[in-house]
C-alpha cells in the first residue's frame, strides 16, 4: 500500500490493477483502520466503486488522462454532489451536497474515484481535530497523539494509506500543520490558485485548498489537477495554466535558502530544531547556500489572524439559520429563539468562541482598534516577506514549534492550542504558497515537518525544492508500523 | 477586560443563546483570546494602508445574463422546513 501517486498511475496505465481493484483494496483498509483512527466520517463503496468503474470504462475507451483511476480521499469541508459535507459539525451532520465545489469536479474531470470524506475541525477551526463533533482523529505513529488539524482527517488517512492521497484546505496551517505531525508531504497554494467555490467558508480572505499527499511528486501531479480559473470564486485568479511538475528535477546548486531568525528562537522545541537543522545540512550538501533573512512583524501574526479569521468567520457562519438547509433546534419560542437555539446547539464551543470574538472586534466603537489595526499589521507581515524574497529564492524553516501532541493536552486552553501554528499563519496572511515535509522524527519518535514558504506564484519552483530534498532522504517512504 | 453582561451581549448579537455557567466560562476563555490579540496596540501603523485579500483584485463584470439552471427542488430538499416552495420559519408579524 505504500505506492506514491505516480506509481498507482503506471500500475493502471500498464494494466496491471484496475481502479476497482485499487478503490477495493483501500476501502477494506479503510473498514479495518478507521474505527481506530475515525479519520473518515463517511465511507461509501457503492459510490467509490461506481467511480472507479467509470474510470476503468474511460481507460477501456483510450480516453484516460494522467491519473485517472486513482482515488483519493475529501476533506468533509468540499461540498461533492449525492455525499455529506457535515464540515466537522452537528449542524451539517445531516446535509447532502446538492452540487460539486469545483475542486471536486476538477477530480471527476480527471476520472479520480473519491474513497469518502475525512473528519476535520469543526469549520476547520483547530489545530488538533479534536473540535470535530464526530470525535477525535488518533495520529497513526501513536495513537495516544493528535493528527494535528484542523484538516487531521485526511492527514491521518494519507499517513496510514487509508488514501494514496486527500485533499485539505489551509486557513492558518491546516494542511501544513497535521501533514507535519503524520509525517506525509502538504501544499497550501498561493491565495487565489485553487477555486473556493464549494469548499464551506471559514475566512474568506485566507482559505486556501490543497493536496496532501506522501511525496512532493505526488502533490505536484495533484496540483495539476486542483489549480485552474474559476468565474464563480470572485478571487480565483486568471493566470495561464502551468505544469506544477516542470520544475522537479532542476539540480539545487546555487538555490539561496532565506532561514528567518524569527523561526529558530524560544519557543522551538529542540528536537525539532535538530531535524531541521539535519536537513538544512542535506540542502547544503546539495548545492544551496542559506542567507539569515529577518520577518520582524511575524511575531504578531497569532494576533492578528485571531482578528482577521474570527471576524470573516462570525460573517460567514450567519447563514447557518436553521432555514434554508442544517439542523433547526426541535422546540423554540419565536424566531430570534429558533436562531439563537439552533445555534447554541448545532455549533461546538470553538466554533462559538471564534463567532463571538468575531462579532466583538466587528462591533461599533471596536473596529478600528481591532479589525482595521490588525489589516495594517497583515501589511506589513506581507511586506516582511517581500523584503526577505530579495535576498533568497525560498524560506526554510520548522513547520510546527513540536512534535504531536497527546490527545486533551490544549484542549482546556484555546490559546495555547492557537501557538501551535505560530509558524504557519504568517504564510497565509501573505497569501504565499507553502507545503511541509517530513524530515526525521522527535525524541519522542513522532514525525517532524520541514516548511518551505515559496515566493507568490512561486509552487513549481517549491515543489522542486521538496521533491530534490526527497531524492536523497527517504523521511516521506517511512510508515508507521503496526498498521 | 468583557464582563460577564458584554459576553450576554456578544451573544445575543451572534445569535447564539448561552446558559449562565456558558457565559462565565466564555467571559474567561474570551478574556484570554483578547489578551493575545492585545499585543497588537504596541505596533504604530500610521501611514499603513489596510490589507483585506492577498491579492490585489478587482471584482470582475460579467454579462447580464441568466446561466444558472432552476434547482430550487433539489436547494430546497435540505432545507428543514418547507411548503409550496416557500421557507418555513416561526411567524413573525401578529
């Protein structure tokens, strides 16, 4: 089962397996892993075989492309007509996705059976999945450990090849956060490359889709498929289509790496620091210089997105009403009433904390101090990085402060749980492309992620970067045993 | 620093109904949020032009014209309550 995208894909194009038989053999691993690890909420054979049989057809007709018949996994965020989407949250828990978001329908162009939906955060807020309202995802390297999150569920699933790969989304790390701590490969595109049409709102400025998956490789062939124009998102961008691949074997000699102080100091866990730095090493072996680079105003990026995000969030979450489609409370007096019950009941305490802090910093008399403050300071954070892009070709860096964390360790303390992606949030304020990858383990022996922020529009040459670091190590081929 | 009546408030603004304890229990985990946010006020932004998207986008026209199919049945299929085609929701004028 360990067999990277491209692999599955010449497997099918020699005729060797069929996209049933694969879709078959990683749905009986799903039904054996998933009541341990609940990285799925919704599993559906009937519908992932009838997929893969299209698939086989197509293939049959002399009609496939790159990748057709290999399946993938959804994060529960995508709306994918005829499946849930319950976002993480009892107040989706019963909705049927009448349409295709576009990332999903970019899946079915490519003939790419789906093996169901993974669990996530609630609204994808959090960073351990344990928010979500169908319980906890358990990390597959140790099981007392969290997937990180909030996109933990298909973190999870790639980890223990329940999925040869899953898509995620990333509004302050959430692709890149639980790719690290499951030790597989994540990308969080440049903002505006991936379509946002269909993939439930959390913050609208910052949310961004992306593949994860084992290998840089891999996530560059997944790209290819997920990125492109879409008139319905009004800040999907217009750029020519480009080949996220192109770039993979470019050699690294002469590669200026920037390393911001900002992100080896207090707070980094030391055998965090280590793999990184034994990394840094394997570039230097490779032909890349590094150049110290200064992100001064990174340090108040924790601050300014528990500004920016809650407050798009408490906007884009007033729709859920109780009217047009989730849960309606069973009794209530009036309608204020049915509102104010329904939502007390169908949301999660996080999800409540964001909408409330959210609604305060938007309320008369705050919202200069508050929300216009911490749009000038998003300023000046992407100033930072435009600066530091000067001096270096890519930044280097950890991609979390630690390793996984145990199951209820932050769970009392919302703050503490929001300092796990102090590395991360910087990227999307920006709106740069970033990934993670693994790169050796903790004392503690759970996987330790490497982020690579690349320049705007800068993935190919990223993904490069990534793939010429995993020709020479073999972190992103290591499973965890057991399973 | 919110008091327990400017949690109240908040809520009844977000529309979500909390029970006494709730209050009490948001009021600090709240408390602690805006303390992190706080360190905010020590950075002077004058002259900062404010940031709202990564990119620097304009809203696109397109033409006035009708491209999107009738699937009001299948919209409203997951709707929790409705007759005739209409919403259902508590009355609302006496």
């Amino acid at each position: 089962m360990n067999q990277t995208i491209k692999e599955l894909s010449d497997l099918l194009a020699r005729g060797e397996a069929s996209s049933a038989e694969l879709c078959q053999d990683y749905l009986a691993r799903i039904e054996r892993l998933n009541p341990r690890l609940n990285a799925f909420i919704t599993v559906d054979p009937d519908k992932t075989l009838e997929e893969a049989r299209a698939a086989d057809a197509r293939r049959a007709r002399g009609e496939a492309g790159p990748l057709t018949g290999v399946p993938v996994a959804h994060k529960d965020i995508f709306c994918a007509e005829g499946w849930p989407a319950t976002c993480g949250s009892r107040m989706l828990a019963d909705f049927v996705s009448p349409y295709d978001a576009h990332v999903i329908s970019r899946f079915k162009a490519a003939g790419m059976p789906s093996l169901g939906k993974t669990n996530m955060d609630e609204f994808a807020m959090g960073s351990s999945n344990e928010t979500s309202f169908f319980g906890a995802v358990r990390n597959p390297w140790d099981e007392r450990a969290v997937p990180g999150g909030s996109s933990g569920g298909s973190a999870a699933a790639v980890a223990a090849r329940m999925a040869p790969a899953a898509t995620g989304t990333d509004t302050g790390g959430s692709i890149r956060q639980p790719a690290a701590l499951t030790g597989i490969t994540g990308l969080k595109p440049t903002y505006g490359v991936v379509s946002r049409y269909g993939m439930i709102a959390f913050a609208s400025s910052l949310d961004q889709a992306g593949p994860m998956a084992p290998s840089a490789e891999d996530c560059a062939l997944l790209m290819n498929v997920m990125a492109g124009f879409d008139a319905r998102d009004s800040t999907s961008l217009e750029r020519p289509a480009e080949d996220y691949a192109r770039d993979l074997d470019r050699p690294l000699k002469g590669l200026r790496i920037g390393l911001p102080r900002e992100f080896f100091g207090a707070g980094l866990a030391a055998d965090v620091g280590q793999a990184v730095e034994a990394a840094l090493a394997v570039y230097r072996r490779l032909g890349a210089e590094t150049v110290e680079v200064g992100l001064p105003n990174s340090g108040l990026s924790v601050p300014v997105y528990y500004v920016l995000a809650p407050a798009e969030a408490s906007s884009n979450l007033s729709r859920y009403d109780g009217v047009r489609y989730g849960y309606r409370a069973a009794a209530y007096a009036d309608l204020t009433d049915m509102y104010e019950r329904t939502r007390a009941e169908g949301f999660g305490a996080e999800v409540k904390r964001r909408i409330m802090i959210g609604t305060y910093v938007l309320s008369h008399g705050y919202y200069d101090a508050y929300y216009l403050q911490a749009q000038k300071i998003r300023r000046l954070i992407a100033q930072d990085f435009a600066e530091a892009f000067k001096a270096c070709d890519v930044i280097l860096g950890p991609t979390a402060p630690t390793t996984a964390f145990d199951l209820g360790a932050k769970t009392a303390d919302p703050v503490q749980m929001y300092l796990s992606d102090i590395y991360t949030i910087a990227v999307n304020l920006a709106g740069l492309p970033g990934m993670s990858l693994p790169c050796g383990f903790g004392a503690d022996h759970r996987p330790v992620g490497l982020q690579i922020v690349g320049d705007w529009f800068g993935e190919a040459r990223m993904l490069n970067v990534a793939h010429q670091y995993q020709l020479a190590t073999d972190w992103h081929r290591r499973m965890p045993e057991g399973l | 620093m919110l008091s327990l009546e400017d949690v109240r408030r908040i809520a009844h603004l977000a529309r979500i109904r909390v029970s006494p304890e709730e209050a009490a229990r948001y009021q600090a985990q709240l408390n602690g949020i805006l303390g992190l946010i706080e360190q905010m006020q020590a950075v002077d932004t004058s002259g900062v032009e404010p940031m709202a998207h990564a990119q620097e986008v304009y809203q696109r026209l397109r033409e006035d014209a009708v491209t999107e199919p009738d699937r009001r049945d299948a919209f409203q299929a997951v709707a929790p309550q409705v007759e005739a085609g209409l919403y259902l929701v508590p009355k609302v004028i006496e």
